[in-house]
C-alpha cells in the first residue's frame, strides 16, 4: 500500500505567481482558462514559474448527435469513422 502526505496549499505565493503571469508578452488573462490552471498548478508545485516534465495530451471524441440539429460546421458524415 503506497501511503502519501498531502499538504493543504499555501496561498503566500499567489501574488508572485499573478505577477510572473502577468509579465509575459500578452494582455493579462488573454488566455483565460489556461492562464487560471497554470496558476493552480504552480500552487500545488509551490514555485514562481511552473514546470511540466512530461507533458500529455488526452483527446476525447465522441458522436454526440449535435449535428442533427443544424448547429454544426460540419455534416455529421464528415467526423463519421
């Protein structure tokens, strides 16, 4: 059994890690939810600037028959597979 210490996140770092994003060459929350995960991940790493080793990227898709309602770019054939 894997035991693990989780520890509550400090909050003392919140304006630094604002500032730090704030700095980059872009209008501050341009990038809007991106911007607001980078920020929890930099609590939960508890540094200035965040740091992701391995990066993943998971894609989802599904038929969801929104097409059918006429509100799609694209006809429901086109992401048939």
């Amino acid at each position: 059994m894997n035991n693990y210490n989780i520890h509550y996140f400090s909050n003392d770092r919140n304006a630094v890690i604002q500032a730090t994003s704030d700095q980059k060459t872009k209008p501050p929350g341009a990038l809007g939810e991106l911007e607001v995960l980078a920020r929890q991940l930099a609590r939960i790493q508890q540094t200035k600037r965040l740091e992701i080793a391995r990066p993943v990227m998971l894609v989802f898709a599904a038929d969801h028959g929104i097409a059918a309602h006429g509100v799609s770019i694209a006809a429901e054939v086109a992401t048939a597979y």
